[in-house]
C-alpha cells in the first residue's frame, strides 16, 4: 500500500491520459442535494480564502484504487476501491464549469476538459472516470460528459450535473465567482489522500471496511461485496454481467417495500433465504446468514449456480 497527497489536478492526471473505472462490487453514485451542496459551498468557501501566493487546501478524505496497469500500452488504470461519490461529483462540477464558459471562456473550457477525457482515445477509455453500469450510471455519465441530450432516468448523475450548473452559473452572472480563478481553487485547493493497493491485497474487504466507517453499506451492498470477493477474477465480468446486473435491474434497492420499509433487493434476499431454510432472519443478519449459506453448503461452480438462481427467482 502507497499513500499520498495529491491535488484534483494531479488525480485527474494534469490533463493527461488516466482511467479510472468503478469495479462489480461498487453501488451506484448515491450522493444527494445535501452532499452535493456541502461540496459546493466548501469550495465557494476556499474560493473566498484563495490567495496565489499561498494557496489553501482542503482534503476531501481518501481515494483507495488498486493499479489495473496500463490500457492501449501508455494509459495508467486504476479500479476505484473507495472514494467513488467524491470523484463522480468533483468531475461533475468540472463538467457543469465547462459547460457554462463555453461560449465565453473557450480556452478555459478546453483546459476543463482535458480534466474529463482522455481526448486521443475512443470507446470506454476515451473518458477518465467510468461509474458502475448500476441505474444507467455509466451511460448516463458518458452522455454528461459529451454534452448529450438525456430524458428520464433514475440515476442521480443528471441531477447532481444540474444542481451544480445552475448554483455555480448564478454566482457567475452576478460576478461573485471568476470562472478561471474557480477551476484553479478545484484543481489545486482540492486534495485527496491517494491510497494505491497492491495486487496481494483485497480491495473488497478494504472497501467494505471503509464503508462500515461511511454512508452505511445496507444488507445488499454487502451481499454484492461477497459475490464479488468469492469469484474468482476470471469470471467476475460475466457473472456480473449474466447475473448480478440483472438482477439488481430488477429489484432496486432505492425502492422500498412492505411495512419494513427495506430496499427491494434486501427484502428480495431476505425472503429468498426463508424459502431455501424455512427460517425469516433478521433485518440485520441477512447478509450473514447469506455468507454463512453459501460458505457452508456450495464450491465455487455450485456458487456461481447459485447466483444464477438467484436471479431467475428475481424475475419470478
């Protein structure tokens, strides 16, 4: 494990290549208004300070990745452990900035944007930051990103771009915020801890651990977690993909039900188990009593069956 401080701008790689992609185990982006706002006015706060001669910094927490090693031959990948609401929201405000000088700052909004993309590449690589396919993260990011047209959806990306636009575009009509003074306060008074894991350690119960400190996990990001933790490397993607993805589609966790008032895939779960031991668990324990199922009584073929099941009965 290596450690250090680096500034927004060096995160995002200084305008250059850098990929950063969000893993199978990570849960969408579920910062609301109150976050967004937080973040916001702490940077409006940092603007006021803003001296050139002595910059101030504020850390936004830690950033834990584990290095993927390169794409196309040059391009550094890292797979985010920790830390994906902070970076999905500060590229965010990057995009709204971007957008709102356009007409006015052309060379201000390239620079902005060099912080977005990785503008040689094509496909998933040309962007820097790549969220989970979870409630349309991904493309609904990308479409952010590109200046796209986008209708309903249930993804917080959009909202989140547009709380951001029309807080920072009022303080630049009026003249309370300069817009290039404003990218340099987000580049480089933003700090993060950088947290970069090796190979030989595992990045889901470091996530898991992080997050037990954070925005509590609920019963089903935890039963993600260990599906993920428990199959083997090579056949994550398509188990996820066949699988997972499916059934997370089906049953959304932001949507409650019952007089429990749990998230759908939580209570899905929940109820799942009950009819395979004849016993309701806990509210608390469902996740446990998940692990402890399928530690005792499946190998690792038997498992990956069992997700399969798992989600035929979500589409029952």
């Amino acid at each position: 494990m290596k450690a250090d401080s680096l500034k927004i701008s060096t995160v995002f790689s200084g305008g250059g290549d850098i990929h950063y992609v969000l893993p199978h185990f990570q849960r969408e982006y579920s910062w609301g208004k109150s976050n967004w706002e937080t973040l916001l006015n702490d940077a409006l706060a940092i603007y006021e300070e803003y001296q050139p001669e002595k910059e101030p910094e504020h850390f936004l927490g830690s950033l834990v990745v584990i290095n993927d090693g390169t794409i196309n031959g040059v391009i550094p990948a890292f797979k985010v452990v920790d830390g994906q609401q902070r970076l999905t929201t500060i590229s965010l405000l990057f995009c709204a900035l971007r957008d709102i000088v356009q007409e006015t700052h052309p060379g201000l909004a390239r620079r902005i944007q060099r912080m977005l993309v990785n503008a040689d590449e094509d496909g998933n690589v040309h962007f820097k930051l790549l969220p989970t396919t979870k409630y349309g993260d991904r493309d609904l990011y990308t479409k952010v990103i590109l200046g796209e047209v986008i209708t309903t959806t249930e993804s917080n990306i959009p909202s989140a771009h547009a709380y951001s636009s029309k807080e920072l575009k009022r303080k630049i009509d009026i003249s309370e915020v300069i817009p290039e003074q404003f990218f340099i306060v987000l580049s480089n008074c933003f700090q993060v801890v950088f947290i970069n894991l090796s190979h030989d350690e595992s990045p889901y119960k470091i996530f898991e651990s992080l997050n037990a400190k954070g925005k509590s996990l609920s019963q089903a990001d935890l039963v993600r977690n260990y599906i993920a933790m428990k199959l083997p490397v090579a056949q994550q993607a398509s188990v996820f993909t066949t699988q997972w993805e499916k059934i997370e589609n089906l049953l959304q966790e932001k949507r409650t039900v019952g007089k429990s008032r749990l998230g759908e895939l939580t209570a899905f779960i929940r109820h799942y188990l009950a009819m395979c031991s004849r016993v309701l668990c806990s509210e608390e324990h469902i996740y446990a009593r998940f692990r402890d199922r399928l530690e005792k009584e499946f190998t690792t073929q038997a498992f990956i069956e069992e997700i399969a099941n798992l989600r035929r009965f979500a589409e029952y």
